[in-house]
C-alpha cells in the first residue's frame, strides 16, 4: 500500500474506546431500545438482537474501523487511496462521501433533539416536574416545542457546544470530553438502576423488558431487531471509519469492536431497567420515543422525593449520550477538511455552522412548518413532519445504503490479504467465518431490513 500521510492519533486505547463508545451510544439506546424490546417479545427479541449484534454488528464494526485504519485519513481520502492501491474504480469513494454526508445531515436534526435534553435539565433543575400530571406534562412539552425560540435557543447552545469541543482536535478535545463524559454516563445510568432497584416496581420493569413472548417474534420483528443491532453501533454513519483513521496499528479491531457492542448493548439494557420500573411504579403510560422520555418520567420525577435531584441526573444522562454522538457526526467532515489542509477550527464553525443553519428547518417542523406533510400520499410517510422524514430517509435509506456498500466493498473489491494484514488474524477459520459474514449474510440481511422498513 502507498505511503498516505497520517494525521493524528489517540493517546490512548482507552480514549479511542470512549470516543468510539460516545459514536455508538445515542438517544436510541436510552429510549428506542428498552421500548422496542419490551412491546416485541421482551427477553425472546433481547435475545435475538444480541446475536445480530454478534453476527453482523461486529464484523461490519470491524470492517470499518479497518477500513478507516488502513487509509489514514477522513474516509473520502481513505476510499480513494484504498480503491487506488487496490486497483478498483474511484467510484467507490462514494462510500466516503456517504460517510461524510449522512452525519453532517443528522447532525442538523439530532441537534435539535439534543437541544431537548439541555432543556430539561434547567427545568428539572427548577424544579419544574413538582406534583404535575400527564395532562400538564403534555401541555409543557407541547409548549416548548411549539416555541420556534426556545427550541433555537436550545438547538444553538448544542450546536455550540459541539463546536467547541471538535474545533480543539483529537486529543485537546474529543479525548478529553469522552474521558469525562462516558464514565459520568455509566455513573449516572447505574445511579438511576439502583434507584429504580430500591424504590421502583422493579418486578414490572424487568417483566416488561425480559420476559420472553415468542409469540410475538414475527419476520417484522426479526428484522427490527437485526435493524436494532445495526444502527446502535453506529455503523454506516461515518464516525467509526473517522475514529479508525486515528487507531495505532498495535490496537486490536476484534477486542476493540467487542468492547464498543458490549457496552453498546448494556447502556440500552440498562436504560430499560432504569426507566421501566420508575413508569410502572407511578402508573405511567410505558409509551416509546419522546412521548416516554419527555412527557411520562417527568410526571414520576415529580412525584417522587427529591425527584428534581433523580430528574437532573437522567437529563444530563441523557444529553451526555446525544452530544458524545453528536461529536462523533461532526468529526468526519472535519476531518476531510482539515487533511484538505484548512484550518481545523475554521472548519468546524464551516461544517457545524451549516448543520445549525439547516438545523432551522427542523427546529420549525414543531411550530410554524408543524402542519407541512411533503409526502402526503405515501402511506409510510404521510404523517411524518419535516424532522421525522429526514429521520425515516437517513435512517432507513441511506445508512442502510451505505453499510450495504461497506460489506460488499471489504467482502469481494479489498484483497484478502489487505484485511487480513489489517484484522491481524491468520487466514484461518475466523477469518473465514468474518469474510463469509461479509460477503453474503450481512448483504443479503440489509436487504431484508430495507425492504421491510419500506413496507
């Protein structure tokens, strides 16, 4: 392979595994997961979502974090020298630009989310959960986001933060923000699991997210599960080829993708358990998404005592998981950019400051655009407003497309010896067992979960 000048390195395995576990651990796994697990056969869907995990979350883990170690560089350089040395077309830097762009769009929409959590912070912190009902924990909700300034306010103050920790680097930045914020996540996360352990229904939280229901384990489900396991690592978005570029070659990428879909995993087993037995202890709707999040657990928080204390602690754990994801889709057009040779932190206000400025759109698909419906005739998106299509697309279309072009890229166009020299295994069984996996089940398994997501 051709000498491609490297840019910067983590200081440390450990910072690299924090940065990569920040990338993967989002809102979904705090929200999406431990609801999707117990309306579709609880412990039965749990189980299957692990081996997806296993099966095909890993290998393609693996593979793109080889793919972004061996080209040392953002990932439209990478797939350009890679494809280069290879001697396969240009055309498949096209991953690259996929890689680059579909985190600089969902950046634009997750920030305005992540604006929510910022948000509830403040009004936990003032107490502002005591003695309310469902009702009115609706009509604050409701209120808030059918503010255009507000919501602004709150999608800015994310933005900036975001900003200022990506514009300062690698080291100076992300590392020392992950180094912080991940073990604050996993203190906080276990605070609320001990919570919900001595003063929760803990019996109905746990029966609702583990007993097993085969009964409702259905092709849908299988395929919402194999979905589940892709997209919680944050495979196909960019970071993870980005994060790799930075990797020491003496890293491990199997023990490295174990640790991430480990943890992955346990944040969003741990969020149900956290979240399930507080709803079920105070009577609560165990609805899914923000209804749950934003309007169920603030009703319990304020019933509780010092509930402002339990309240500040989970919207902080919350915003720790939306904004380590955040930096993780801002860094790959940074870092394209910066090989480009301009500078990192005029890039960073470039790149994030056109995420804010779309950002906009979204930010009044809750108020003023709240009633605009861009696809009113399809059945699958006629309800949807602007911010939860852009969602659908990214999520459903364009990650998928690009995890689809990853697996076919490493599985037939890279030469055998380049991943095996990059895997650091032995062409033997394992290796084997990854490039069959590779090839045609993770293929043919994307397939499945697009055409069912599209149904």
């Amino acid at each position: 392979m051709s000498t491609i000048k490297s840019h910067e390195h983590w200081s440390s395995r450990t910072a690299f595994l924090f940065a990569a576990m920040g990338a993967a651990i989002g809102l979904g796994n705090l929200w999406r997961f431990p609801f999707v697990a117990g309306q579709n056969g609880g412990g039965a869907f749990v189980l299957i979502y692990i081996g997806f995990v296993i099966v095909f979350g890993m290998p393609l883990l693996i593979s793109e974090l080889g793919i972004g170690r061996r080209g040392q560089k953002n990932p439209i350089s990478t797939m350009q020298t890679l494809s280069k040395d290879e001697g396969r077309s240009q055309k498949w830097q096209f991953i690259g630009w996929l890689s680059i762009a579909i985190p600089l769009l969902s950046l634009s929409f997750y920030s305005v989310i992540g604006g929510w959590a910022i948000y509830y912070i403040f009004e936990a912190g003032l107490d502002n959960f005591s003695a309310i009902d469902g009702v009115i924990s609706k009509q604050n909700f409701d209120g808030f986001v059918a503010s255009p300034w507000r919501l602004f306010a709150a999608h800015t103050v994310f933005t900036g933060l975001t900003i200022l920790v990506v514009s300062r680097g690698i080291k100076n930045g992300i590392e020392r923000i992950v180094k912080v914020m991940m073990p604050a996540l996993f203190v906080l996360l276990i605070i609320m699991v001990i919570n919900s352990v001595l003063t929760a229904d803990i019996i109905a939280g746990l029966s609702f997210l583990f007993s097993p229901d085969f009964s409702k384990i259905t092709p849908a489900v299988v395929a919402m599960a194999m979905g589940q396991a892709f997209l919680s690592m944050g495979i196909g978005v960019g970071a993870m080829m980005t994060y790799g570029s930075y990797m020491p070659k003496n890293y491990s990428l199997a023990k490295s993708a174990a640790t991430i879909a480990i943890s992955d995993t346990l944040v969003a087993i741990l969020a149900g358990v956290a979240i399930f037995p507080i709803v079920f202890q105070y009577n609560l709707d165990p609805s899914g998404g923000p209804e749950l999040i934003f309007v169920t657990l603030p009703v319990a928080f304020g019933q509780m005592p010092m509930g402002y204390l339990l309240g500040i602690a989970f919207f902080l754990l919350l915003f720790f998981a939306a904004f380590s994801t955040a930096v993780g889709m801002l860094e790959p057009t940074v870092a394209w950019l910066s090989d480009r040779g301009f500078n990192r932190v005029k890039m960073t206000l470039l790149a994030a400051g056109s995420t804010w400025l779309f950002g906009i759109v979204f930010v009044l698909s809750y108020n003023y655009w709240a009633d605009v419906r861009l696809f009113p005739m399809t059945p699958i998106l006629k309800d949807k407003n602007l911010l939860e299509l852009a969602d659908f697309v990214i999520t459903n279309i364009f990650i998928l497309l690009n995890a689809f072009l990853i697996a076919i890229y490493v599985g037939w166009i890279m030469a055998r010896k380049s991943m095996v020299e990059e895997i650091n295994l032995t062409d033997g069984l394992i290796f084997k067992s990854w490039r069959f996996v590779m090839r045609y089940l993770i293929p043919i398994a994307i397939f499945i979960i697009f055409i069912t997501n599209l149904k």
